[in-house]
C-alpha cells in the first residue's frame, strides 16, 4: 500500500522525469531538424510526413535510449532538493528507515522500466519501421553493396557464394549453389552471371555448369547460355544492417537471428547484442535509481549542483562501460548476453556500497 509519503515521492520523481524527457525532446528535435533539413528539401519531403512520419516515431526511440539516464538524473535531481530542504532528515528521524525510503522509488523505477521493456520490444520496433521507411525515402542516399565473397547457407544443406552482389542492377558475379547429402555433394551449380527478375520472382543464370553427382559414383553434367531457375534467395537478403534489426518485435528479432545463423552471417553478435540491450537497459533504471538516491540524499554544502555533478559523472560512466563492452561482444571477444550485462552487475556492486554508506 502505498501511504501519503510514497505518493509525495512517486509524484516528484515522474514528474521530474516527464519534465526531463520533455527537455530532452526539444534538444533532440532542434539538433536533428538542423542535420537534416537539407535532405528533406533536397527530397522535397512532406511537411506532415516529417511531423507524423519521422519525429512522432524518433522521439519515442531516443527517450527510450536514454531512459536509464532521464531515471537517474530525475533521481538526483529531486531527492538533493528534498535533503537540502531537510525533509530527508526529518523523514529519517520520524523513525522511517533508508530502506523503506526506498519504496516510492523501487515503484517509480518498476513503472519506467515495465514501460521500456514494453516500448523496446513491441512499441518501438512498429514505429521504427515508418521511421526507415521515411529515412529511406527522404533522408538516406541509396548506397551501393560493397559486399564480396559472399557465403550463405539458404536452407538446410543448401550453401551458395557469390564473389559479388550488385544491389542497384540486383546482379550476382560469380555465382555458386551446392547441395549437400550429410559430407557429400550431391549437386553444384556455376554460373558467371545470375540476375534477378522481380516481375516474374526467378533468377535468370548466365553461362552456367551444373553438376548431378549420382549416388553410383557417375556425374551428369548440364551447361547452357541462360536459365531461369527458382532459388530460396531474395536480393533483400544481402542487405544486412543493425538499423533494420531495430524495426523487429522480440519475435522477429529471434526468428531474424536463428536465420542468419544457418545462413552463416558474421554479424549474429551485433543482432544478439540488440536483442539483450532490450532486457538489461531497462533493468538498469533499478540499479542508477537506488545509486541516486544514496548519493543525493545526504544534505552537503555543494547542495543540488554538487549532486548533478557527480550524479551525471556516473551515468556517463556507465553509459561509456556499456558501449565498450557491447564493442568487444561485436567483435566476438565476450558472449553478447555477458557483455550487456556486466555494466549492470558492475555498477549493481557500486549500488550495494554506495546504498551501505548512504544516511540511515
């Protein structure tokens, strides 16, 4: 049950923290409507998809990205306040222990990371798929696919390469498709050439050889100038990027990454890497939440300055921990889940300390 200073609490610290996400919000619209507003000329993008389109779905992925720090800075923010009016003293010697100061707090903190869980794995991922879908139309200049020596696995037994994938033309160079039975091939095409034809949903093969090892040991061998051929390719399937990993529910992203597993992608650890980012950013709000209060709770000469000082001192240091850890999950160093979660556990010990040294 929540009693009347609970209330008093949990109302200043989601009321700071809305008023901080509202802060925020202008600066990052201000800052991107600069970087941006030649690209929506230059592509003569509409006012109201710029409004409904683009920033009505921006807003709520950068406040959910740094909703740990909105949490923590709130935190410090008005519990300083409280202590240097000394209604943390009095709370204090009115017989009511730290631990149960924490209460509002803990509740605050379960509203905004049940809510971040909810926005980072249905919410956000449904908006971001209009958001790149307007970046791509107005924003972004169609780049070429720089990928060589392409390697998938297309289904089960089935692996194709590629020297070259030309994604303006949706051409291939050098193109290969085997067949494995267990440890034996049992089918190999080579082709010089292979276009894909996005009318009639075929690829169209160039100068190609195909080999039929049959279970005899005997080789039939098949060549022609052009032949058009069905294949559990799409040229979709060569443009891999983190941001389109963004745009899938928890569901999706799963079934994206047991996908590229059997294809053999390399970057399986960046799209593991976003998938755990969705749980342990969230959970994070609980721990910067108790290291808040424990720091701006005690009443010093510095008073809310020297709190906001010191308090954004280590939400940057923790934001810093978790980018470099994340770095070595992405070049395969540490397990993805560990990396994502050892910012939390580091900092979850600096909490325990730092709760033990706080007033009682």
């Amino acid at each position: 049950m929540l009693k009347k200073l609970d209330i008093y609490i949990l109302k200043k610290f989601l009321g700071t923290f809305v008023f901080a996400v509202a802060i925020i919000s202008v600066i990052i619209i201000v800052f991107d409507i600069s970087e941006k507003l030649e690209s929506f000329l230059k592509h003569h993008a509409p006012f109201k998809q710029i409004v409904f389109s683009y920033y009505l779905n921006l807003l709520p992925y950068y406040v959910n990205l740094f909703s740990a720090l909105f949490t923590f800075i709130s935190v410090v923010f008005f519990t300083s306040r409280l202590a240097a009016r000394s209604e943390i003293i009095a709370i204090l010697s009115a017989g009511t222990s730290f631990w149960r100061l924490l209460y509002p707090y803990m509740v605050g903190s379960l509203i905004i990371a049940g809510f971040s869980l909810y926005l980072n794995n249905f919410l956000i991922p449904d908006a971001n798929k209009t958001r790149l879908r307007f970046e791509n139309t107005y924003v972004n200049d169609r780049s070429r696919n720089n990928n060589l020596n392409i390697h998938k696995q297309i289904s089960p037994g089935v692996f194709i390469y590629m020297e070259h994938f030309d994604n303006f033309q949706n051409i291939g160079y050098r193109f290969s498709m085997e067949h494995m039975k267990g440890q034996q091939l049992t089918y190999k095409l080579m082709s010089e050439q292979i276009t894909y034809d996005s009318a009639r949903k075929v690829w169209r093969i160039f100068n190609y050889f195909i080999r039929k090892f049959n279970p005899d040991g005997t080789v039939k061998l098949t060549s022609g100038m052009i032949k058009d051929t069905v294949i559990n390719l799409n040229p979709k399937d060569f443009e891999e990027r983190i941001e389109d990993v963004k745009a899938m529910n928890y569901r999706e992203l799963n079934a994206y990454i047991d996908k590229k597993r059997m294809e053999g992608s390399n970057n399986i650890a960046q799209y593991e890497v976003e998938r755990d980012q969705r749980t342990a950013f969230p959970f994070a709000t609980f721990i910067l939440t108790v290291i808040g209060v424990s720091l701006s709770s005690r009443k010093v000469r510095g008073g809310t300055g020297l709190h906001l000082g010191l308090g954004l001192m280590i939400a940057f240091s923790f934001i810093l921990f978790m980018q470099v850890s994340t770095t070595f999950a992405a070049g395969g160093l540490i397990s993805p889940l560990i990396s994502v979660w050892i910012p939390n556990f580091i900092f979850g010990i600096v909490a325990f300390f730092m709760i033990r040294m706080a007033p009682k």
